[in-house]
C-alpha cells in the first residue's frame, strides 16, 4: 500500500508540475474570474465549474456519488445510502442544506434522512456550494450551505416533446435503476417530469463477503410546471416525492422501515433589468418528512422497538436584486419559516407492558430573518463583498409529556425561548493579472443547537455506545472564519488553491454526566451536550482541470485535507485524512473512455472517546466509458464501466464501525433520448 501510494503521489505531482510549466505558454485568458462553486447536473447547462465533468461519476451515480467527488466535501457514511455530507468537516446543524433555497429538517434522531437523500441527479439542475459566511443566503450557519437546485421546465416554441428513458444494473449489490424525464414545452407554458427507481441486495466487500443490512429499495419523482404571465414575469410549481423502504443501515442498530418526503413549492419571478428591483423571486413552500426505524430483521435483539419520527416545515421567502447604483450592486433577501418536529419510541419487552418515550418531544421553531448582500466596485481589477445577516429565532417545546421528562432533569421548558443570530462576511476580489484572481473572506456567523441538541432524550450513538441528552439552555455556536483562494485560469488550464481557518467559541459536544442510567441495553454510560470553550478547524484544497490534444484529452486532480482539534488540542472527531481523486479522460467524437485513481492517507489523529479508530490507507482505480449513437430518430448512449477494478478491500474513515466499501463493481446502462 505505501509503495502504491508513493507511486502514485509521484504522478500527481508531476501532473501538476507539467500542467503548470505548459500554462506558462498559453497567452489568452479564458476568463478571470473566481470560479463559483456550483455543479452543474443537467449536462445541457455549461458549469461554472472546470470540473462538472467529472462529477456525475456514471449514469448510475446518485446525489451522493456526485457530492463525494467535489472538494471540501466528504461523507459521513453510516449505510450505502443517506450518508450525510460534511463541508469542511462541519455537519448537521452546522450547515445549511436546502432545496432549491428551501428549508428542509430530517425526521430521523439517528441522522439516516439528510437532505441529499431526497433528491436524484435526473431531478437535478445544479448543487451549489458555498462555505462558511458565504452562505448566509439561505440562513445562519457556521459551516455553509449546501442548495440542490431543482431542474425547471422549459419554455421553447420549437421544442414540443422530449424525453429520456434510461435503465442500469450494479453488480456488487445486484442493483437495478431505471429513470426516466419528460418534457412538453411551448412558449407559454411547459412541464417538466422526472421519475426514479432504485433497488439494491446486500452488496459485496472486496473481500467477497456479504454486508448485511445494506439493501434499500426507493423511488423518486418531481414535477415542474412554469407558466409565462408576461414578457417579464413566470410563475413556477414544483413537486417532489420520495418514498423509501427495507434501508439497511450495517453501521447501526436498527434499519429503516420507511422515509417519506413530499416537498411543494410555488415560486414568483420577475425580470425587470430598467427597473429599480431589476429582478425579484418570491417562494413560498411546505414540506413534511416521515421516518420510521425499526429492528424487526435485526437478530438476537434484547428488546424490540419502533421509533417514527417527523418533520414538518413551511416558509416564504423574498429575493431582490436591486439596479447598480454607483459601484454598487446590491441584493436584499427576507425570509421566514416554521418547523415542528416529533419522534418517539415504544419497547416491547417479553412478558411485560410495552414502554413509551418521546426522544424528540414536539418542539416548534420559528425563524425569520434578513440578508443583504453589497458588492462594491473599486475599480475593475478589485471588488469588496459585503454581507450581513440577522435572524430572530423562537423554540418552544409542546405537550405535557415531554415538558415533564425534562423537569426531571431539573429544565423548565414550559416557556418559549428566543434568539438573535448575527453574521458578517466581507471578501476581497482582485485580479491580479489576465491569468490570476486573488480572493479573501473574513466573517463572523453563529448558529442555532439542533433539536437534538437542545431536546433529545436518550439518543443512542452507536458510535461511542453512549445515550445522549439534550441541554435545552446551550449557547450559540459562533464562529470567525477567514479563507484565501487563488485562481489560475487559462485557455485550457485552470488551477485553484484554498485554505481556510474557522475558530470556534461555544463548540457544541458530547460530555459524560454522572448519576444518570443508561436507556439503551448494552450502552457504556450516558452524555449530555456542552458548549465546550473553543476549537479550530483548518484545511487545504486544490483542484486542477488541463486539456491538450485539441481538448480530447483531460486531466483532473481534486486535493482535500482538513486538520482539527479543541482547546485542549485533542483531536476533533470526524476529520477525513488527506484525500486526492485524479481522473483522465479521452474524448474522440461520440465516444469517450475515464481512468480515476482515487487515494486516502491513514488517519491516526482520532478521537478515542467518541469511540473513532484508526483508518487505514487506501487507492482504488475506476474506469468508464460511454459511447453516443442513434437508430432512425433515437438518440442512444450505452455507459459502462468498473469500479474498484483491483477488488480492494477498504473503508473511508468517515465510516462508521469501519465497515468495508463495495467491492469490483461492474456496471452497465442504457439510455434513449427522443
């Protein structure tokens, strides 16, 4: 494995020493500007990306295959679905992750329901990704957000009726997919219809072992319909359903027995560049997620449970773009939302009456708040971003039963409590030159505890084997962040470099409490959520995109790694070790062939009492291939390709209980345009 790894670090090097020199000859700029970071899904858009390519790795690849392939971003893998994106190390309440701009809670305590898990790349248009204060768009956050932008309907006289019926087999899971998209279009109204289904068995490790608890079974479909009122102004509906069931998740104690989501949207747009609002988009939306865990084909279980969960969330929002005045381009967005949440479980011991607890009582959130965003022309070569946010935020628990659970532990949450959450951010754009952008941010932003964290009771993290409780009385997390970025960008080479610091006051974790009994059969103790002094995450990330040979041949390289610890300089838990992913591509007319190295350095700084161990060095190759070609009218394409070619066995260190990735995997998929 070293000596694999050293080879292979040697090639990325001279990849980016040679790519390097060759620029060096290119005169012309292709442009020069910071490259934004938002992945194109929908192959007809042009990214503003260098590397979308690559990120839709096969016809196959759900939302989360696409995520993992993108710096910054890793996943927090629990089950071979629903793995929980982490940015720059920051998760769950941490970061924003919405739909098309809309607030989104899962309903699952055990974090088995992230947003990501609700969406397929066939309902997709983009996945936008900003970091720490960047996102303060779409609400507070330490960490960032996440938006997966839903793909619209088109409006287009000469294009009636189109679609894509495509079908795929997995072979290390024995999975089946089978999609489908269908357009009608006209110059007043069109529709758009995506429809998914997925099917996968217990999939096999590189060691030829079956992993139990790893089959899931779903479907996925979204509708969007836009209607032109006028020559300036559209109205847009759109639905998502997403149904769930049999999930398997190997690294827990119990699976899924179903995860349902229904998400309606009704959206206002107006286009009036000569106006002072030059142009305005007003939302409004609901959402109601249900989840059900449970155990009843786990073996050997000491006591049977049942434990549903749900989610329920509406909200509005108005965004403007203002006309430029002076050197200023301004945008003012307010926004508010309501969520309710509830999760309980019932025990059904032998011989004995069955046990009732709420470990979610029903709490309320309310949040409303307001952002504005100035970007100030000094001169052509330097821009100054300023962006300030405030929201007001009101949680209150209802329901006798779950007011009482936590009089017993000495809270009074009978009354509401409010919070303010402030943010700041202000970046600095220069370009240096017609091939180099330098770009720099400094921020302040606070983020609200996760109801988990303020009102969970006896949570069982398989992790460290510890129950936790919630601290209805947490502070706000805060966090100052600083980030610098520089931009190389040429013809047919371009080259980003970042790194980043956040220090953090208030960190929220897990400490023990004493005194308390443990819930769960089996559990080492139990843990409450403290606000713990200070802690600091740092990383560096880069990613490269050269073409040569009349842009037939192209490479890629994405580097990430992230160093964290507390203020006792301990270890911070779930902090990815240094990764790289390199592809190369051949494309010579409607064919085209992708070899990928993808390689992960052991990570031996690890967090014992959370329960983490040492991970271990890895590199697999991949290989793909897609060929274009049409019968009388139809457009076809056949994808196929393997992954994990050499059957290595491995983990990811964001996995939990360590347990081994898919092994060879053969894949294949048919697609018809028409």
């Amino acid at each position: 494995m070293k000596s694999s790894f050293k080879a292979f670090l040697g090639v990325n090097i001279l990849i980016l020493l040679s790519t390097s020199l060759v620029a060096q000859e290119i005169k012309d700029s292709i442009y020069k500007r910071l490259i934004l970071k938002e992945v194109y899904i929908q192959s007809q858009v042009q990214s503003k990306h260098p590397t979308s390519g690559f990120y839709q790795s096969s016809g196959l690849a759900n939302t989360e295959d696409i995520l993992s392939k993108i710096e910054g971003i890793s996943l927090i893998r629990r089950g071979p679905i629903g793995m929980e994106p982490a940015l720059r190390a920051f998760s769950g309440g941490q970061v924003n992750m919405v739909i098309d701009g809309m607030k989104i809670f899962g309903a699952c305590t055990d974090k088995m329901d992230p947003v990501t898990i609700y969406t397929e790349p066939v309902n997709l248009k983009s996945i936008d990704i900003k970091y720490a204060g960047d996102g303060m768009a779409m609400g507070s956050s330490v960490g960032g957000t996440l938006n997966l932008k839903l793909a619209e309907a088109e409006l287009n006289s000469n294009r009636i009726l189109n679609g894509t019926v495509s079908s795929g087999y997995y072979s290390a899971a024995k999975s089946l997919l089978n999609t489908m998209t269908l357009e009608y279009s006209s110059e007043k109204w069109g529709i758009r219809g995506s429809g998914v289904y997925r099917k996968a068995d217990n999939y096999r490790n590189g060691l030829g072992q079956v992993v139990a608890f790893s089959q899931y079974e779903k479907t996925n479909a979204n509708i969007s319909g836009k209607y032109k009122i006028n020559a300036k102004s559209t109205l847009k509906a759109d639905l998502l359903v997403d149904d769930g069931w049999n999930i398997g998740y190997p690294a827990l104690p119990m699976d899924v027995g179903y995860a349902r989501a229904r998400i309606a949207a009704l959206t206002y747009q107006i286009n009036t560049p000569e106006k002072l609002i030059q142009s305005l988009e007003a939302k409004a939306y609901l959402n109601s997620i249900k989840h059900a865990m449970d155990d009843t084909n786990r073996p050997l279980v000491p006591i049977h449970m049942d434990m549903p969960g749900e989610s329920n969330t509406q909200g509005v929002f108005i965004d403007a773009k203002l006309k430029n005045l002076n050197k200023h381009q301004l945008n003012i967005k307010i926004d508010s939302y309501h969520n309710r949440v509830k999760a309980d479980m019932t025990m059904y011991p032998e011989n004995s009456a069955a046990m009732y607890m709420l470990t979610w009582p029903e709490n309320h959130q309310t949040v409303t708040g307001i952002y504005a965003n100035d970007r100030f022309s000094i001169n052509k070569n330097n821009w100054i971003d300023l962006k300030v946010r405030l929201d007001v935020a009101q949680s209150k628990i209802t329901g006798e039963m779950g007011i009482n659970q936590f009089a017993i532990l000495g809270y009074d949450v009978s009354k509401a409590s409010t919070r303010m959450l402030k943010n700041i951010s202000v970046g600095y754009t220069k370009y240096l030159n017609s091939q180099f952008t330098l770009y720099g941010n400094i921020g302040y932003s606070e983020r609200l505890p996760t109801s988990s964290e303020r009102y969970g009771f006896y949570l069982f993290n398989r992790m460290d084997n510890h129950d936790y409780i919630g601290k209805p009385n947490l502070s706000n997390e805060q966090a100052f962040n600083t980030e610098l970025n520089l931009l190389f960008s040429e013809r047919n080479f371009s080259f980003k470099l970042s790194g980043f610091n956040t220090y953090l006051r208030n960190y929220i974790m897990g400490k023990n409490m004493d005194g308390l009994s443990v819930m769960t059969i089996g559990a080492d103790g139990v843990r409450g959520y403290e606000n713990i002094k200070s802690a600091s995450i740092s990383g560096i990330e880069s990613n490269l995109n050269y073409f040569f040979n009349d842009k037939n041949i192209v490479i890629n390289n994405t580097l990430k790694w992230i160093y964290a610890h507390d203020n006792n300089k301990k270890p911070l838990p779930l902090i990815p070790p240094l990764k790289s992913i390199t592809s190369l591509r051949f494309v010579r007319n409607m064919f085209f062939i992708q070899a990928e190295n993808e390689f992960a350095l052991a990570q031996t700084r690890i967090n014992e009492e959370f329960g983490e161990r040492a991970s271990k060095a890895y590199t697999i190759q991949n290989l793909r291939a897609t060929y274009n070609f049409n019968i009388q009218k139809y457009k076809l394409q056949f994808s196929a390709g393997a992954e994990n070619i050499f059957d290595v066995s491995y983990f990811e260190h964001l996995d939990w209980a360590s347990i081994p990735r898919p092994g060879r995997n053969i894949y294949g998929m048919l697609s018809m345009k028409f």
